[in-house]
C-alpha cells in the first residue's frame, strides 16, 4: 500500500492506496496545535478504517505501506514520510486522477488560503497564482463569520439554500466584513439572506484572483462541507464547475499517487 499525508493548516487528510491506485481508505482529523501529532492521529485512524481479515491486526496493515508522501503546510513535520511534495503539486495529481485528459483551472479553497492552479491536457501544471495575505476567501473567513452570527458553521449550507436573496457583503476584509454583518442584522436582513450573501462574497473573492476560464475544478474542505459554493461558482461564471468525489482529500490522493510512483508500482490505468 501506499500513503499521502496531507497537513493543512486547519485539518490533516490521509489517503492509503493500493499497487492500482485504488484508494482503500481515508481519514481527517483538526490538525491542532501538532503538525506531528495530527499526522500520526490521522494515518493511524486511515489504517484503522482498512477492512480487517478476521483476527488481522492494524499493525500489519501498517507493515504493508512501502512509502508514504506529505504535502501541505506541515509536510516537513512528520517522520513517517520519506517523500514531501508541495501542495500545489499534489491537488495537480489529484485532479488530473480524476478527470484526466483535460485542461483544468483548479480552484482549492482550504482554511487558511485559496490556490487557482492551471493544467493542461496532459496534467502539466500550466500558472498558479494563490491568496495567503487575508482570510477573505477562505475557511476561516466563513468560520468568522459563523462566530459574528452565533451560529454553528455546520448550519450555514443548508441557510443558505432556502433562500434565493443574499444580502450583499461588499467588504472583502473580514474584519470589516463582520462590522458590516451588524448593519445587516440592524436593518432587518434574515441571517438566511445573510449566509447566502456570505458566501456570494466568498465566491467574488475567489473571481478576482482568476478569470477561471475553461474547465473549473473545485476542490478543498470548504465546498465539501458547503456545497452551496460550487452552485454559486457556477452561477458566477456561467458554467457548471466539476467537483472530485471527496474534494478535502484531493491533496492526500495526490499525495499518495506520488508515493506510488516513486516506487515503480503501477499506476492507475
């Protein structure tokens, strides 16, 4: 088997793959405060969800991992890997797994920043351009926001889908976002309008750093749990955007692809 580690800086993703590139198992964890610990937490939880043989102890599934690739901000905080690639590179080779052939403008929203990433037809990383100076725009923009309105984040996708009205957010800096939320509650906006206009904004926010011609991928932890986004994202550019089964985990596969290949295993066909 083989393994690709991915610590984000919100959450740690594992990914363990078998010779084909089939993927057995995967697990996610909060990253914390531990780089290291968090990648242990999460590629032991990533064994404990391989189906067991009757009596077949997760120590020797763990024997069975010939290599296993980091990426992420946390790549070079870890022992168990031998290799360690970039994030960029990995979310290339987790797109391109899943839809090969085709020239992609990767869109990853994570916690802490957002990542445009071009490909070519032949999975060649083309341009990439990122957002890391602010948090407008990324997961931590929306989990602020959830604390300014005092409700669960986990709540927001589905308020934000009863309603076709977004109260309009125009401040892209999160701090005088939250100030213009406030005003927003003040005059009267539902906090449904108000998610959705939260969100609406995210989506702005992502459209500056890119044109997002062509085929667009969406990937991250954000519209894994907010859907909504990718229905937004396409609204915004005209076209329906493509979303990987299991977009937070995208940098893991690409991660684990990695280790496959450098190992002269055979790759997924």
């Amino acid at each position: 088997m083989f393994g690709g580690i991915d610590l984000g800086a919100a959450n740690a993703k594992c990914v363990l793959m078998d010779a084909n590139g089939v993927t057995l198992s995967k697990a996610a964890c909060k990253t914390g405060a531990s780089f290291a610990s968090a990648a242990e937490r999460v590629f032991a939880d990533a064994i404990a969800a391989l189906a067991l043989s009757p009596g077949e102890a997760a120590g020797q599934r763990r024997a069975e991992i010939e290599a296993v690739c980091s990426t992420g901000y946390g790549r070079a905080s870890t022992g168990l890997a031998s290799l360690t690639r970039t994030e960029i590179s990995c979310q290339a080779l987790g797109c391109a797994h899943y839809f090969p052939g085709r020239a992609l403008t990767i869109v990853d929203i994570g916690g802490q920043d957002t990542k445009v990433i071009r490909l070519d037809s032949t999975g060649a990383r083309t341009d990439f351009r990122m957002n890391r100076k602010c948090a407008a725009g990324t997961g931590a923009f929306l989990e602020e926001m959830a604390h300014r309105l005092d409700i669960p984040l986990a709540e927001f996708d589905r308020m934000a889908r009863t309603t076709s009205a977004s109260a309009p957010i125009s401040s892209f800096c999160t701090v005088f976002a939250a100030t213009e939320l406030i005003a927003r509650i003040r005059t009267g906006e539902s906090k449904e309008s108000i998610i959705r206009g939260i969100f609406v904004s995210l989506v702005k926010r992502v459209r500056e750093l890119d044109p997002l011609d062509g085929d667009v991928a969406l990937t991250g932890g954000v519209v894994a749990y907010h859907a909504v986004v990718a229905d937004l994202l396409s609204a915004e550019i005209g076209r329906r955007v493509l979303v990987p089964p299991d977009p937070q985990f995208t940098g893991a596969l690409g991660a684990a692809l990695v280790a496959l290949k450098a190992r002269g295993a055979r790759g997924p066909e």
